[in-house]
C-alpha cells in the first residue's frame, strides 16, 4: 500500500539523516559555549552578544571569555569591540584572536576588507565557519559567546551540529514579524537539542530624552507573551536607548564604556 511505502521511505530517510550527523567535538580549550541568536535580522543581536561577552567578564574577574563571530556576511564584531588587522598564526598554523576589553574576538571581518562583500555560496561559508571553529588558537576559555547569522539555515545547524553548546539566548523586538522568526529559532534550537537558556526582549521601550515620556515603538511585552507560549525564561528587556547605539558604533559597548548607566 501506498501508506506502507511512505512510511519505508521516511524510515530510509531518517536511517540516512543519522548517519550523516557530525559527530559533536569539542573546541580545545574552551569550557562552555554560549550561543546568541535571532530569527531576523536587526534586532540587535550582535549588540547583544558583545554585551553579553562583557558581562560575563565583568561579573566574574576568574573567568576568560571569548567571542566569535559566526555572521560570515555581515561581520559587525570588529566595529564594535573596536578592532582592526589580520590575525597572527600560531607556529601550529592557527589564528590568533585579537583581544580588547580583556575579550578574545574572533570574526570574518578580520580576514577581508572593511567593505569588501563576501560574495559566496553555502559551501564557501560552511568552510569558512568550520575554519573560525577549529582553526583558532583560543587558548582556554571559560565562556565562548558566538554571535550567529540571523535565521534558521546553514550556518545554525552546522555550529550546533559540531560542537557541543550549554545554551543559546534568542533576540527578538516586541514586533510580531520578528517574533514569528524568534519561534522559528527556538524550534530550531529544540530540534537539535540545544537547550534555549531564554529570550531577551530588545528595543522594548523608547524614552524621550527631553519630556521622558514613554512609547512602546515596536509593541510592549510581545517577546513576554512568547516566552509564556514556549515555556521560556525573559532574561533582559533592554530599551531602545541612543546610548547603546552610539557607543557600540564608537568601539566601546554600553557595559564597558557605561556600567553604571540603567542601559
């Protein structure tokens, strides 16, 4: 029967699937990896991320931190640690990350020009992330934060198919279209078994600087009631603030440049 033959096929197919998964190795040196992620571009994820970096640092002097940069198209990591040059290589032939803020940073960006666009199909990207993943010299680290692409594609099953993750933070605004894509990345995440430590709710609140009155420009508590559908925890509802933004373009993130600031 026609039921008989679909089921034999899915069986065949699942049979391949598993035996084509990479088998998950750990990156030498480094303890935990913490991925930072969304389901669309734009919301701030990879302010996110470094912020995060700099806070695990921040709250805890014992430990190392490092941060990669998985967005091989658009690389924003340099900018805004405030980073420029091509790595070193280690007499093993590994690239040496460069450091600022006591943060080792790994990223595309480093390897080609500033406004150089990477004009490349998938294969070209998947070897260039298995290069950031197992060609650099991290020394050891206690936390590596890897800032991922936006979206559910290549890039996010090949990193969480690899290596080992102990969690990944999802990045959404309170607007339902990029919530859509938040769900769609925590599905993801479910679906290879990475555990989703929580959501953060970005530009959830804008402030007028001269009357201080207060607009919810994307919706207010979107990423909340998300949270509440997927059983998750809100680990951050960070607002819109110039403050964030101008100091992750300047180099110098908001948690270095201001840790006192309600930002």
């Amino acid at each position: 029967s026609s039921s008989s033959g679909d089921e034999a096929l899915r069986d065949k197919r699942a049979r391949i699937l598993s035996r084509g998964l990479p088998k998950q190795k750990p990156i030498e040196g480094v303890k935990q990896v913490v991925v930072v992620a969304s389901g669309k571009g734009g919301v701030g994820k990879s302010t996110t991320a470094v912020n995060i970096a700099l806070a695990l640092a921040a709250n805890d002097s014992t430990k190392i931190v490092g941060l990669l940069d998985a967005d091989i198209y658009g690389p924003s990591i340099p900018k805004m640690m405030n980073l420029k040059g091509n790595p070193e290589l280690t007499p093993n032939n590994l690239m040496r990350p460069l450091k600022n803020y006591g943060i080792a940073c790994m990223s595309m960006g480093f390897l080609i020009e500033e406004t150089a666009p990477v004009v490349w199909r998938g294969l070209m990207v998947m070897s260039a992330v298995e290069k950031l993943l197992r060609q650099v010299d991290w020394g050891q680290l206690d936390y590596l934060v890897i800032d991922m692409p936006p979206g559910t594609g290549d890039v996010q099953l090949s990193v969480s198919q690899n290596i080992p993750i102990a969690g990944a933070v999802i990045v959404s605004t309170p607007q339902d279209v990029a919530l859509l894509d938040a769900h769609k990345g925590a599905e993801m995440f479910r679906k290879v078994h990475v555990p989703v430590l929580g959501l953060v709710q970005n530009m959830s609140v804008f402030q007028c600087p001269k009357c201080k009155h207060e607009t919810h420009i994307f919706g207010a508590d979107g990423v909340r009631d998300l949270a509440k559908t997927l059983g998750l925890d809100i680990l951050g509802d960070i607002p819109l603030h110039v403050n964030i933004r101008e100091t992750c373009d300047s180099g110098q993130p908001v948690v270095i440049s201001q840790p006192q600031s309600d930002a």
